[in-house]
C-alpha cells in the first residue's frame, strides 16, 4: 500500500476563508467492526492516514477503521461511500452525533442507511475432501507461477512452487531486495510445509515490518497464511490441532513494530477476517468451485493494494498446503 499523505490539509484553507458549509457523504454500507466502534458511546478520535481511495480513522484508544469509496474491497472495520471527500487529511479530528459521522469542521457521513456487511465463511457441511482440496490448490499454484514467470509483484509465488515441488531455488545476492524480503518468507514457506503452525506464533516475529508501505509484503504473507489457517481449523473441525495462544502472542508482540492500522488488519486476518475477495477467495477454494471462478476470485484479491493481494494469495496458498495435515 502507499505512505500516508502528508499535504496541507484542504479543509483547514477553506475554513480561512470563512465559509462553513457542511457537506454530508451518505455511507452504503459498513463493516460489523466498524458500526460496533461507532455505536460506543463517546467513540472520537483523528484521521491516521489519508489516502486518494482510504482514510483511516484511530480513536482514542487506538481501535482503528476506514472509509473507502466504490471499487474497495468491503472489510468489517470498512465504511463504503459513493466518493472521498477531498477534505479528509491527517490529524482531523472525528467525532460520532447520532447516525452521523462528523469529520472536521465540514464533512459528515450519514451513517443511517448503511447496510451492514458480513463476509461468508466456510461451513464443515460445504467443504470437499482434503485431498481433493490439496490436489487443486497444488495444480493452481503451479498454473499461476507459469503464468506470472520470475519477475512482477508476484514473483514470490513461483519460487514457493518450486519449494512445494523440491526444485533448487537460485541464490540471491547479498543485501538485495529478495534476500532482505523474499527469504525470510521462503524460509517460513519451508517450515509450514515440514512442521505446520508448530513455529508460526516464533517464527512468523521474523516477517513482522518487513517490506514498505502502511502493510509489509511480510505481513501480508503472514497474514495470508494464518487468515487460511484458522478457517481450515473451522472448516474441518478436530482434524488439526489448533493452538491459538502462540498466534495471538505473535500479534500482541507485534503491536510495537509495525504501523497501528498493519497491525490492526494482521490481527484480524489471525482472527479470519480480512478483505471480502480474501473471504471469497478461501471459500472457493475450500468448496472446491470451478478453475475459472477461482482464477476470477485470484484477479479479484490482486486489486487489493499494490503488492497487498500478491502476498496474501502467495500466504493462502502455503496454507491451503496444510490440507495434508500438517496444520499441528
């Protein structure tokens, strides 16, 4: 994702002129994280991040939410309006009055209408049979690592390949990009496939800000394996022996190293929430749907971000490999 936006905020030279209109953006829908963090009473706070597609919203005490407009994939702590309004900038305060969200001096977002979004999830009754399951996700990691090569955003994926496969993978250069960042994710590629989720909650601390951006590729991978993981412990209840503790040690350990909202969205994904394409993208995967609707619902998570969907994908398929029953 990009950096937060650090121009001179548009609201507060409009408001040297004089003028104080309120302008009121209606919300179409909004996650169930975020209408419960509006519903407390008192929620205030200030604008983290703003972005040309997202704003990110922390209150008080650091519970953290967003707006996005059309085109954004809908989260549980996301608000969906029409647009953004160009006024939004960082260190607004924010404030809840009735249905309404009041931003600043000028902008309000009614609250009243918004539709709350829940994402679908995985049920025992759905789900195909492991083995089914694993021999897909083998056959589609392979599709699309001679689809993407070696080089892009997504170069990561055909090198997990070649793991998964026993191929020897080429060195890389001392101080370079892929030893700094892509090594240490191939490393815990290594261990889930010998070990399972045994060393995650340890292991995983090494992923932890690593990369650029509001959410490390490190943290995406992270958070794209543990988000498969638990809904695979759901889906096939009793069949992998699940130790969240570890996990949530992890994310506590992590709230100091990393951005507040990467944390916040890593934390959610260790919970088995994230961005609606994740949701749809996992349950497909699991019911075993069409090559071509899986292959649509791949396109659908690569919009996330810039590099954001790549390492989440290249993070559900590592954990999809667990099939096999080494999520332990």
């Amino acid at each position: 994702m990009a950096s937060p936006s650090k121009t001179n905020c548009p609201e507060e030279i409009f408001n040297r002129r004089g003028k104080s209109e309120l302008f009121t953006w209606r919300a179409r829908s909004i996650g169930a994280k975020a209408k419960s963090l509006l519903a407390t009473p008192g929620f205030s706070g200030q604008i983290l991040a703003a972005l040309s597609d997202v704003a990110y919203l922390s209150g008080k005490d650091g519970d953290i939410l967003w707006l996005v407009r059309e085109g954004v994939p809908l989260h549980r702590r996301g608000i969906l309006v029409s647009f953004m309004p160009r006024s939004l900038c960082l260190g607004q305060n924010f404030f809840v009055e009735g249905h309404s969200l009041r931003i600043g001096r000028d902008t309000a977002v009614d609250l009243s209408q918004a539709a709350e979004w829940k994402p679908d999830t995985p049920r025992p009754a759905e789900t195909g049979p492991l083995a089914k399951v694993n021999d897909c996700v083998r056959q589609l990691l392979e599709a699309i690592s001679v689809a993407i090569g070696d080089d892009g955003p997504g170069r990561v994926i055909p090198m997990i390949s070649s793991i998964v496969n026993g191929r020897n993978l080429a060195s890389f250069p001392p101080g370079s990009w892929s030893n700094q960042v892509v090594s240490p994710i191939l490393d815990l590629v290594r261990l889930w496939l010998s070990e399972g989720l045994a060393q995650v909650g340890t292991r995983g601390r090494e992923l932890v800000g690593l990369g650029q951006g509001l959410t490390p590729c490190g943290e995406d991978f992270l958070g794209g394996l543990l988000f498969t993981a638990y809904w695979l412990n759901k889906a096939y209840p009793g069949y992998f022996r699940w130790e969240p503790q570890p996990i949530f040690d992890l994310i506590d350990w992590a709230r100091t190293r990393t951005h507040p909202i990467s944390h916040a969205i890593l934390g959610d994904l260790a919970k088995g929430q994230g961005p609606e394409p994740l949701h749809d993208l996992v349950l497909m995967l699991l019911k075993g749907e069409d090559p071509g609707q899986v292959m649509a619902g791949i396109n659908r998570l690569l919009r996330v971000g810039h590099t954001t969907g790549w390492y989440m994908l290249a993070g559900v398929l590592t954990g999809m490999l667990s099939v096999d029953g080494k999520l332990n």
